[in-house]
C-alpha cells in the first residue's frame, strides 16, 4: 500500500491522465448522472428538475409511487423521448445514440415476438445489439443453460409462461454485457425460486462491473440489492441518498435490545415497552424512548434487566420510509 500510494503521488506531480482512473484514489467515479432534468407533456409536468448520480458499478434504486416520472426518466436515458432541459451523461459526456449500445433495458411490459421461437428470437436481439453470430450464440448458451432454459430454445414465446419470458427477456438484455443496466419490475411473473436467481445475478452482474438503475416498488429488494435510491413523486425528487443512512435517519427514537435467557423489561420515565418476543433463548425488545433521549440511562435499566447482547436502533423498513415521506409531501401539497 505504500509503494502504491508514493507511486500516485508521483504520477499525480506529473499530471498523468487518467491517473485517477487507474489508481482508484478514493474518489467515487460516477458512470451516469441526470442533470436538472424537465419533461412536460402538453399541460402535465412529468419531470420537474431531476438529478440523480449513480456511482459506477452500484446498484441504484429509482423509485416512486405510479405517475411519479420514473418511466418518463428511463426512456429519456434510452433515448426514447429527450428532455424539455436539463442534460444526461454517460461517462462524464453528454449521451449520445452510439451509447444504445452501452445501455441493456428490461422494461416491465414483455417485449418478445410471441410467433417466433425463443433461440430464434434471442438470437435477433443480440445481433441487434452488434455482436456476431458466433458470439451471440456462444453467450445464449453460457445464459441458457446457467437460468436452466437450454430447453425452451425451439419453443415458441407465447407457449412460455409470463415467468419465463421475463427470463428470456432478461437474457437478452444482459446478453452484450453493457456498462449501464436498467431494470423495470425484473421480478414481475417469478416465484420465490427465481426471484432468488434472478436477484443472485443481478448481484453477479455488478461485481462483473455492471452499473444498474433498479426501479420497483417492492422495498424490501431495495434494502436487499440497492446501494442508494432517489425517490421522486409529483415530477419532483423528494428522498435521495444511501439506503443504509436514509434508515439510521428516520430511525427515530426507537431501539431493538436483545437479550439473553427470557427478558420483559418494564416501561419507565425513559422508555416505553413496544413489543418483546422470546425464540430460541433470546429476548427481541423493541423501545420507544422518551425525548429527550438519553441512550445510557437507558442501557443501564436495559443491563439491570438481564443480559443484553446488542442494543442497536430499530431501523425502519424502506416501505415505512416511502410511505411516511409520500404521504408527508402529499399533505404538504394539499396545504399550499
């Protein structure tokens, strides 16, 4: 580590481009970045100034409730639509159409030829994508037999359930391993099976050095899969940040104790008893503190209790987040 850092430094004198790149000094390198972006559609406001920066090779939640704008966002990434103003970078330089092909997009909607036969059809797609037949057919196999659906590849897409479409249609846009990756609803059609698969290779995907923009509104795979989210309602960004510190901040006054043997702590001037389960020799406690808070009196009647193992804040679920803050907003919106 010390040859390495006085080797920055040299290089660093010598203003060696590209040398932050190369020796990754610390610095989190954002692979794309929407900029103050508007889009209006004749009197409807679909985007109202959005930013978002998505770290490279990070899995980013974009989230929000039906109408919010996500939808308006990605196709303005793919292309599809352009904004009114504001700007959208790949790379750090404004995105242009030759980056469709650094761009894999599973949208919500199934988008397969239900007539044609799904190698047939898979193999079209990656063609479309500029890779040769040769290759295409090479990484076809390599995804066919790793999902377990070698098997479909002379069956016709309509006679394939909506799970196993979604498959193929993952397959397909994942097949010419671009540097950004949007994912619409990936899990629509699965069960808990191929959730489960499908969640392990979206996290193979990232540590192969995939970026990916993951919109749902199941929040429990966002705590499961997102290193940061921006929720957006109204056209407008209204939560932004890293999962893990939009948790500890909305995390209030209230602590999860655990304890050993079987525990019921009484409520007192500091606390308030929530909720206690005893399993397998351990007591779960859940607090509400009284304000002011005071984090030691209150471990010290936790310790007289019995034998605490952990007392950590009992962080909410993102799906409690979303909630709180969407409806907050929304009554604001009322008020004005």
């Amino acid at each position: 580590m010390h040859f390495r850092q006085n080797v920055s430094a040299f290089f660093y004198i010598f203003e060696i481009p590209g040398l932050n790149t190369l020796f990754n000094c610390g610095k989190t390198m954002i692979l794309f970045e929407a900029k103050e972006v508007t889009k209006r559609f004749a009197t409807q406001t679909a985007l109202d100034r959005v930013s978002v920066s998505v770290p490279e090779q990070s899995i980013y939640g974009l989230l929000g409730p039906n109408g919010a704008g996500k939808t308006t966002l990605i196709r303005i990434i793919n292309q599809i639509t352009a904004p009114d103003s504001g700007a959208i970078f790949l790379n750090g330089r404004p995105i242009n159409p030759d980056d469709v092909n650094s761009i894999g997009y599973l949208p919500e909607e199934r988008g397969l030829y239900r007539k044609m036969k799904v190698g047939e059809q898979a193999l079209y797609l990656a063609q479309l994508k500029g890779l040769s037949h040769a290759e295409a057919m090479r990484r076809l196999k390599y995804w066919f037999k790793k999902l377990a659906i070698i098997d479909w590849w002379d069956k016709k897409v309509e006679e394939l359930s909506k799970g196993m479409q979604q498959k193929v249609q993952f397959v397909t846009t994942v097949l010419h391993e671009p540097k950004l990756l949007i994912f619409d609803e990936p899990f629509t059609g699965f069960d808990p099976i191929n959730v489960k698969q499908i969640k392990d290779e979206i996290l193979f995907l990232r540590e192969r050095g995939a970026t990916i923009i993951f919109s749902t509104h199941n929040m429990s795979s966002v705590e499961e899969l997102c290193d940061n989210i921006t929720l957006i309602n109204k056209a407008q960004t209204i939560l932004e940040g890293s999962v893990e510190k939009i948790r500890h901040d909305w995390a209030g006054n209230e602590f999860e104790v655990v304890f050993g043997g079987e525990v019921n702590p009484s409520s007192n001037g500091n606390f308030t008893l929530l909720s206690s389960v005893f399993d397998e020799g351990k007591s779960r406690v859940v607090i509400k503190a009284s304000e002011p808070v005071d984090n030691n009196a209150i471990l010290r009647a936790m310790t007289a209790a019995g034998q605490v193992l952990s007392f950590n804040p009992a962080l909410p679920s993102m799906n409690e987040i979303f909630i709180r803050v969407v409806e907050t907003k929304n009554k604001e919106a009322v008020k004005n």
